[in-house]
C-alpha cells in the first residue's frame, strides 16, 4: 500500500507503470502466451469442469490426493515466498526490470515442476487448468519485463489487465481442486 500511496504522490509516474506496480504486488507464474490462451481453455472447459468440481475435493480422492495436493501446495508456497522476497521501492520502469526478471525465474520455475505432477484422475482437468493459468501468467511477466525496457505504458495497461483476469481464474480453479495455495501468486 505505501508503494501505490508514493506512486501516487509523483507527477509524472504514469498510470501504466502504477498498473504494472500492482502487477508486481502479486505476480503470478505462466507461459510466453497471451492471457486469452489458458482463458480460452477455461471457456472451452469450465462446464465439464463446474460438473466435476465436487468430485475433484482431495478428501474425497483419499490418500494419493492428499499428497498430491501437498506436493503441490509446497511448490507453490516456495514459489510464492520467492515471489515477495524482494519488494519494489517505487513504481517505475527501473524497478519493474530489478525486480520482474527475477520473478520470471521463479514464476517459471514453478510452472515447470507443477506441471511434471501427476494429479489424480478427479483432479487432472482442473490441474490442466491452473498449470496453463501459471504458465500464461509467467509469459505475462516476461512480457512485462520487455514492455519496460521499451517503455510501453499501454502494453504494461494492457499485461496488467490480463494478469488480473488471469490470477481471477488461477484462484477459482485452485480452490475448485483443493489446491489454494496454487491460486495464489506472490
């Protein structure tokens, strides 16, 4: 909050970079694609997804998706205390590219090891779902990253747009698996 309150107080920080500062507040993990990818496969899925959420709970999956969802939720915590180790000092370009890389790293990193679990059958579509979620956000900083060097506001209004919509859907399907700690980032 003290950052958005400073980024506030400046002149002539634009409202791209205070977007992309709230972007940095919580980034989240994904592919080099465009939000409308894994949001295009949520559309394409969530009625067979909202029918299987019941069914998809880890208590009722016994023992293996218990520790799946440990698995899981350990990555996730890890990568999510990765994330907020390093916290912006003012809403500029110069912080966005000290600290987004960084977070693309880890954001990706993630992605990739959650993406090598096997889920249990109940779980698999919806955990198909929130990979491809974490991965498109990953990508979505990465792009961040580039439209800072180039100092593209309306791409950074744009990518910050996206990740909101994005984290939205990351969090639904998480907790619709029984996996919390996945749907949030940093």
């Amino acid at each position: 909050m003290e950052l958005l309150r400073r980024a506030c107080d400046g002149a002539s920080v634009s409202l791209a970079v205070l977007a992309a500062t709230a972007v940095l507040a919580g980034c989240g993990s994904g592919s080099s694609s465009t939000g409308s990818s894994a949001s295009s496969k949520a559309a394409a899925t969530s009625g067979a997804s909202s029918t299987a959420s019941t069914a998809a709970q880890p208590s009722a999956n016994g023992a293996a998706a218990a520790q799946f969802v440990a698995r899981a939720g350990a990555i996730c915590k890890r990568a999510n205390a990765e994330l907020t180790a390093v916290t912006p000092k003012s809403a500029s370009f110069a912080e966005i590219l000290r600290i987004v890389p960084g977070r693309v790293v880890s954001e990706r990193k993630a992605a990739i090891e959650l993406s090598a679990l096997e889920p249990p059958a109940a779980l698999s579509q919806d955990w198909r779902l929130l990979v491809a979620y974490r991965h498109t956000l990953a990508g979505e900083l990465a792009q961040l990253v580039t439209a800072a060097q180039k100092k593209a506001t309306a791409k950074i209004t744009a990518l910050s747009a996206s990740k909101l919509r994005e984290r939205r859907l990351l969090l639904r399907t998480a907790k619709r698996a029984g996996v919390s700690a996945c749907g949030t980032v940093g």
